[in-house]
C-alpha cells in the first residue's frame, strides 16, 4: 500500500521462508526499510505448505538450520537427527520472534505481478488483492520447490472424493483411517508418506511411472547431551559444510573408484548404507556421478538390498528403476518405504504399462481398469527452480518478460541476477550455488552476497544494478559446460528442468538449472566478483549493449 512517497520501501522481498527469514533479519540489522510479502497466510514456505505425514528434512538438522547467529545456536534444541515439518515450522517461528521480524512481514499477499519503471529505476508490485507497492530494489527469495504441479488428467474436477497435491496437503489434516486412497507419483514426497499412512489406510495404491532410487534415512532422537556436544561443535560443523560440495558434513571417498579392490567398495557401501543420511550418495566415489560403469556397480548393489527388502519379486523388480542410476537424480531417504509393499493392503500400479486415461467420479481408470477411492493423492512434484519465478508476471527492461526470456532455457549471472532485470535479486535462484547443496547453507551465502552487494550500492550512491548480457552469457555457458561430466545430463529429473506436466518443460531438452561446481567454487567465484568492484555488473547506468557500440575505427 502506498504510503505516499515512492518508492514505499527501499527493498521488498517476495517469500517468508527460509530464504526471505534470513534476508529480513540482514536488511532490519542494516536499518534498511524493507518488507517482506508472502503469499501464504503465516511464514515458512516449504516448511508452511508441505504438511504431510512423514514430511521432514533429509539435511541433518543441525546443518540445516541458520549458522548466523551464536544466540540461535546456544537456544535451540534439535529434536532428530532429521527433523520433521512441524518442528521445523517451528523452529522458523522461533527465529522469527527471536528476531522480531514478523512485524515486517505482509502475509496473505500474493505478488501477482512486480514491473520496472526504467525512468524512476523501480520495481512496481501488484498483489493479487489490488495492493500496489513500490520498492527500489526486488529480492525474488521465492523457493526452490514451491511451484506445485499436477498432472493434465481428463476428468479431475469430476472427483467426487477428496484430492489434492502434496504441497497443498489440508492444513486441518486428513483422517485417513479405513478409507481407499490412491498416491500418484514416486519421489522423494510420496516416498516419504507411503509409510506413514499405509497402516492407516484400508487400501493404498501407488501409482508408479518410474521408480526412484531411494535409501535408509537411519533417522533417530537427539537427546539433550548430545545437543550439547552438537552445540560445542557448532563452529567444526559449518566449517566442514563450507568445505564440501554438497554443504553437507558428508564429504566425497577421495579414494578412485577403480583403484580399491571390490570388497573395499562393498565395505564402503554397506558402511554407508546402514549410515544416518546422505553418505551412501554424498560420501561415495566421486565416480558414481560422471563413469557410467561405476555408477551401474553401485545401482546393482542398491538394487540387491531393494531385492532383500521386498518380498514379493515382481514388486521388487518394479521398484528397481531402469531408466537411470542411482545418484543421478536426487536421492529421497526413507524410512520404511520398502517394507510398505510387503502389507496386503498395499498395491503398486505400474502406469508405465497400464498408464491412467482419466481421473473418473469415483476414482482412476487406468488403460486396465477402473479404480475406485475415497481419496486421490497427487506427489507429483514442482515446476522446479524457476517454476515460481514464471508464475509472476515479471517485467524487466523494455517490458520483457522473465519468463519469455526463460521460456527455452534459464540464464542468469551467479544465478542471483538477470540481464534486463535491474536491481532484481535471487539469492537462491536457478544456477546459484544454493539449488544443489544444502539447500540453507547455500541461502546464506546468497543472501550475504546480495546483501553485499545492496550495501556497496548504497555506500557509492548507485540506484541500479544489472549485470551485463556477456557476463550474463559466460555464467550461463559455465553452469551448461559442467553439465556435460554428470551423468545427469540425461535424467529425466527437476536437476535437468523435466517436468512432464508443464509444457515446454517435457523431455527432450535439458534446461540448465542447477550450478554443479559445488559450494567451495561458487564461493570462491562470488567473492572473486564482489572483490573486483562487481565485474559482470553495470551499476549507476544501464548497460551498454555491444550491437549498439560504435564500430571500432576502420571497421567495415
Ligand atoms: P518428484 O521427485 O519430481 O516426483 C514426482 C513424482 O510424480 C515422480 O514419480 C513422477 O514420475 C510422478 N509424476 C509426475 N507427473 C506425473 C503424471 N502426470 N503422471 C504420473 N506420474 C507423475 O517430486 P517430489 O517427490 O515432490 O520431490 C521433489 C523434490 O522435493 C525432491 O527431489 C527433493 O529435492 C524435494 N523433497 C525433499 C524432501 C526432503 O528433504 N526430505 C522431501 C520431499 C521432497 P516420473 O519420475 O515418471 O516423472
């Protein structure tokens, strides 16, 4: 809402979670008037939203958790070694009343629209309940994963029971208890409710497409003495993040893959699989992600202990994916999940050969047969990275549209800026350092660049800030060429942009999402840049363009 001067505030930021918490708390620290908008009606983003049983972190939580501020780390307890959604709500409650930032957060306010006026070099904000704001510089602090998607089903509104996707799971809960219920999908979500409510439910059916590798979380209680140790470590802990790719304490077996015999890849391996976490994929060869025959050598083993797990052989076999290996789409952790497929009123529905033709009044018919439930469950993921920056109607120079301009393929500088998109910010945007590791250990180091970066504006008196279209180019083709090591490059995942529900977005082109030179690189690059004066950067004026430079002398 105007207050009478423009622009209203000096920075706003879209998005009260993780990342729009910590980037508040900077700018209030700093004086700065700035607010926070967000579109659900508390704070939390994905911690918010995605309230469904079994919802937790599979980052230990104590790295997952801010590392900003000592006062924090002294007062909270970690519960779990993986803390589950309401705790983890919780804990960003926590830290907002800590801080005292609720009082500059708006919630129930969803931007609809954010436009720069290039003659006042401001960004225009339009909520989807009329309000208008103005702010001078805009920080997109949106999520990674919170632009749900559903399948284009024919008949969807024509169910009669209850349906929903996962991240829009009821916030009043769901009785489960003696009812049919149908779960599409098999990621990381769905791999992580199947258990919990199996024992509830009289009858749950799985919709399979393709399966994920998944592994044994290993989850268990933090007791109050080993917080304590936790806490005396606190500095160890976040150093060694910083130190490894993934941001994690799991750090790469430096060993060569092929240089150890293979009982010591198998001792490796059963290590790891019985470990809490992410070892079996962090701490593992480093092989497993770029040679295809070390990575099939593991997928074998993991596909054994998926075997031993299962009773049934069929089932089992289904379970084992055989598009792909293991590692190179994100791995879910579970708990039980397996063990599921072995209760009698669990079924798996293979929709790779008997795939479902429409949603009916009382279910899903798939090319076999009609099913029928009182309750269909979508887990079928996100329009990932820069689904929720196409879902604004964002408007840089010259009125072009971020998502036109993304439209083929995301481009950015440091994946925090956008040529064209002035004084626009995403501390954890598509090809920053924060999409592929621990995802709040990389939202620190995004917002303390962008914060940066906003002070080192203010101090030199610059309104505008935007990188320029070649250092735009060179980040882009840098994030592409690492891409071309990764066995990833051709999965079917959210790391490759592959959505099958968001067209344009189907396989057959690799969107360049992800920056996979891991967080000690990043780092070191971001801090080369800021050091530099901010290379890459035009500040105070717009950007010359090169078409539009003089011909050098003597040119023809
Ligand atoms: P996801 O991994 O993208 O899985 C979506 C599932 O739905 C896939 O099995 C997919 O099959 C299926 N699907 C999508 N559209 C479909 C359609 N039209 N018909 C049939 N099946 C369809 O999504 P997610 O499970 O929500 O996980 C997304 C990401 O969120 C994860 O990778 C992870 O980064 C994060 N996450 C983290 C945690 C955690 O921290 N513990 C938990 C949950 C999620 P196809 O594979 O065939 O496309």
């Amino acid at each position: 809402m105007s207050n009478g001067k423009e622009p209203d505030y000096e920075v706003i930021v879209i998005g009260a979670g993780v990342a729009g918490i910590y980037q508040i708390k900077r700018l209030v620290d700093l004086g700065i008037e700035a607010t926070v908008l967000e579109a659900g009606s508390d704070l939390g983003g994905t911690w918010y939203w995605n309230r469904y049983p079994g919802c937790r972190f599979d980052s230990e939580s104590y790295t997952y958790g801010y590392s900003f501020s000592k006062e924090l780390l002294e007062q909270w307890h970690w519960k779990e070694r993986y803390s589950s959604q309401p705790e983890n709500l919780r804990y960003l409650n926590f830290v907002t009343d800590l801080f005292d930032l609720r009082r500059h957060m708006q919630f129930d306010c969803k931007v609809e629209a954010a436009h720069f006026d290039e003659s006042r070099d401001i960004w225009r904000l339009r909520a989807s309940d009329g309000r208008v704001m103005t702010c001078r510089f805009l920080v997109g602090a949106l999520g990674l994963l919170s632009a749900a998607t559903l399948p284009r089903y024919e008949g969807m509104g024509r169910f009669r029971g209850r349906s929903f996707h996962t991240y829009h799971w009821p916030q009043e809960g769901i009785d489960l208890k003696g009812k049919k219920v149908a779960i599409i999908g098999t990621g990381a979500t769905a791999i992580q409710i199947i258990p919990e409510i199996a024992p509830e439910a009289a009858e749950l059916t799985i919709f399979q497409r393709r399966p994920n590798w998944a592994a044994p979380l290993n989850n268990r209680t933090i007791s109050e003495e080993e917080m304590g140790e936790i806490r005396a470590r606190y500095d160890e802990i976040f150093a060694t993040c910083a130190r490894t790719p993934g941001g994690f304490e799991h750090e790469p077996d430096r060993r060569g893959f092929w240089e150890v015999s293979r009982e010591e890849r198998l001792a490796l391996w059963d290590r790891l699989y019985a470990e809490p976490g992410f070892g079996i994929w962090l701490a593992n060869f480093r092989e497993i992600f770029t040679d295809e025959d070390a990575n099939a050598e593991l997928s074998e083993y993991i596909a054994e202990r998926i075997r031993q797990r299962v009773k049934d052989p069929a089932v089992a076999e289904k379970l084992i994916p055989k598009d792909h290996g293991f590692g190179v789409q994100r791995v879910p952790l579970e708990t039980h999940y397996y063990e599921a497929y072995n209760r009698d009123n669990v079924h798996l529905v293979d929709i790779g050969e008997t795939p479902i033709e429409r949603v009916t009044e009382t279910g899903l018919r798939t090319s076999e047969r009609d099913h029928e439930f009182d309750v269909i469950i979508y887990a079928t993921g996100f329009d990932a990275l820069s689904g929720a920056f196409d879902r604004i109607d964002i408007r840089g120079v010259g009125g072009e549209a971020l998502r036109e301009k993304w439209r083929d393929s995301v481009s950015t500088y440091l994946g925090m800026m956008v040529h064209g998109f002035p004084n626009f910010f995403m501390p954890s945007g598509p090809q920053s350092g924060s999409a592929s590791t621990n995802y709040p250990r990389g939202i620190e180091i995004g917002v303390n660049w962008c914060t940066a970066l906003l002070e080192y504006l203010w101090e030199h008196g610059y309104p505008r800030a935007e990188p320029t279209r070649e250092a735009e180019e060179r980040w882009t083709a840098h994030v592409k060429k690492m891409y071309s090591t990764m066995l990833m490059r051709k999965a079917k995942s959210w790391f490759t942009g592959y959505n099958s529900n968001v067209e344009g977005h189907e396989q057959g082109k690799i969107r360049y999402l992800v920056y996979n030179g891991g967080t000690p690189k990043f780092v070191k690059t971001i801090t080369a840049v800021a050091e530099n004066g901010y290379e890459g950067l035009q500040l105070g004026l717009p950007p010359t363009e090169p078409d539009e430079a003089l011909p050098e002398a003597g040119a023809a």
